[in-house]
C-alpha cells in the first residue's frame, strides 16, 4: 500500500506567485521547483515546504518568513483576500478567514476562541515534524500583515501575543518588533491573540482591487440589462455585494436598497420575476465571468457566488446552461 508520509495538505497557488515576487525582488534565481507550479491552482504542502527551506538555507535570514510576508496583496490570498476586504469590521474578517481557510490551506483545523479577555486564532492538529518555524511565521505573517493593512486605525492592529510552536530562535527582537508585542517560543500551538475590543475595529472602504472587481461585474451586468431601471442596477449591485459578503437573502438586499422586503417583490412582480429568479440569473452571468479567468478555482468560483459547497454550485451551473463548469471553461477557452 502506498503511504503519502509527507502529505499534510495543499496549499493555494498564491503563494507560489506571492515567493515567487520574493525571488524576482531580491534578484534572486528561481528554483525550476517554484516556476512549475506557477499555473497551479493548488500544489502540495510538503512542496511548499520544501520551497522554503530551499531558500532557508541559501540566505539564512532571521525572520525570513515575516520579510515574505510583507509582499502579501489580496490577489496572493483569493478569495479570503477579497472576503475580507469586503468585511466591515476586523472580526468579521477574521470570521470570513476561519470559514474558508481551508482555500488557502486545507491541511489543518483553524481554531478560533475567546480566552478570557482576549481573542486567539490559531492552528491544531499540524504533525510537528511536518511544518517548519518558516512556514508557521508565513502562515501567521500572511493573516496579521493583510489585516493590518485594511483597518483604518493608522496605527494597525494592536496584538497581545504571538505564540510559535518551534523553539525559539535567534534575535527575537526582530519578531517582537514586527508583530509589536511579546512573542513566544515552544508553545502548544502557533496563534495569534488580541483584545477582544481589536474586533470591532473598522476596516478601510473602498478597496481599489475589490472595487475593480465590483464595477468589472456591474458593466457586465449592465451590458445585459440595457433598459434596465435605476432600481434594477441597484438591485444587480447590492446583490454583487451581497455575494461577496454571504449577505444575499432578500431581507438583506432590501435593506441595502432602503426597501422593505414587500416593496422589493412587488417590484419583480411587476417585472414577472421572483427574488430567487433574478439572483440566479445574476449568478449564471458572474459564473461565466469567472471561469473566464483561469486564475480562479471552480471552488473559489462557487465561495465568489455564494455557494457553501462546489457541488451546489456544479448543479446549479448545469441547470442554466446544460454543461458542466468544466466543460463551459473548457469550450470557451478553446474558443478564445
């Protein structure tokens, strides 16, 4: 029988295209490993693993995976990035990273639980033996540094602790200094903690990559509804943000839209539609939208549209267009 001994997981191809900014910033010559897998939607953990011990040992830097860290944009994340851009105040974002985690990295259980006065995310159940101090510092780094940066306390987000599973290495004054506060060496596990009132922090509006995205599927949206009312592109954008919030009931569109949930449907009545009916035709015309980006995973592509599960979103996804998302992807790109 075989055995995958090194197997823990995959990780998102993000963060290949995020090491391979490390490499190309630095000037550095880039390992055939790392530029094979820059086509891949997901690769091996153990992979990853490898990569960055590989360049471990070339620099031997302190705090390496803190520096890689820094390079993190939304697009390096997925859809977590964009849920969280998306999200109003820091818990709500630290939510949306414990829903989908797994997208980034679906090797371990992310925990999340109040501990008193404060607030600890953190991962369990990794094999010790199978992570390394650079990949925890890159997995804690890449949460706090991409919230840091969109909360719009100029002054960031205050921690109280960061906890390493690994023992503790040298000039630790250079992680203390990059998470401003104390860090621990040879804990239970790797986590992060903060006061419970850090959760209620606004995060910045606004984001001009979220924002990219929004109006790119608004003028799609629009392009098919030419004689569309001012209410029906009010309606289209509040349900795109409903998407991307997992906020898309009708009792939440109609609040966003000033409406009661009476005076949203009689509106579609007048049009013989029903809420559900044009929902899902907003759905089918952004589910084309993005299986045209090859960057997209048909699971990030069903999260984008709301769906909880992959296969909900291939049914769904067959019912409008009698194909399968594969074999649409696979039609229109040939066709491109």
């Amino acid at each position: 029988m075989l055995v995958l001994k090194n197997y823990v997981g995959s990780v998102y191809g993000g963060l290949g295209h995020l090491l391979l900014d490390y490499y190309q910033l630095k000037q550095l010559e880039v390992p055939e490993k790392l530029l094979a897998i820059q086509n891949l939607e997901r690769f091996d953990f153990a992979l990853w693993r490898d990569l960055l011990t590989t360049l471990d040992q070339q620099l031997q830097r302190p705090a390496l995976g803190l520096e890689i860290a820094q390079l993190v944009e939304a697009k390096h994340l997925g859809i977590i990035g964009y849920l969280a851009l998306s999200s109003e105040t820091l818990g709500e974002a630290f939510m949306r990273y414990h829903d989908y985690h797994r997208l980034i990295y679906d090797g371990s259980p992310l925990q999340v639980q109040g501990e008193g006065n404060y607030f600890s995310i953190g991962w369990i159940e990794v094999p010790f033996q199978l992570n390394t101090q650079l990949t925890d510092e890159i997995a804690i780094a890449l949460m706090t540094e991409f919230v840091k940066a969109n909360v719009q306390n100029p002054h960031g987000v205050q921690l109280y602790e960061v906890h390493f599973q690994h023992a503790m290495p040298k000039n630790i004054a250079l992680y203390e200094q990059y998470f401003g506060c104390k860090v621990r060496f040879s804990q239970a596990r790797n986590q992060v903690l903060m006061h419970v009132s850090e959760l209620s922090r606004p995060l910045k509006q606004g984001d001009q990559t979220l924002q990219k995205l929004l109006m790119q599927q608004a003028k799609a949206l629009l392009e098919k509804f030419p004689h569309s009312t001012l209410i029906d592109q009010q309606l289209q954008q509040a349900i795109l943000i409903g998407l991307q919030k997992n906020l898309f009931q009708i009792k939440h569109i109609a609040e966003q839209m000033n409406f009661s949930v009476r005076q949203l449907q009689r509106h579609l009545q007048k049009q013989g539609k029903t809420y559900q009916q044009c929902m899902q035709e907003i759905r089918c015309m952004m589910a084309m939208q993005y299986l045209k980006d090859p960057h997209l995973s048909l699971q990030e592509t069903a999260m984008l549209l709301g769906y909880s599960e992959q296969s909900a979103f291939q049914r769904a996804f067959k019912q409008w267009t009698q194909l399968t998302p594969q074999q649409w992807r696979q039609q229109n790109m040939s066709a491109a």
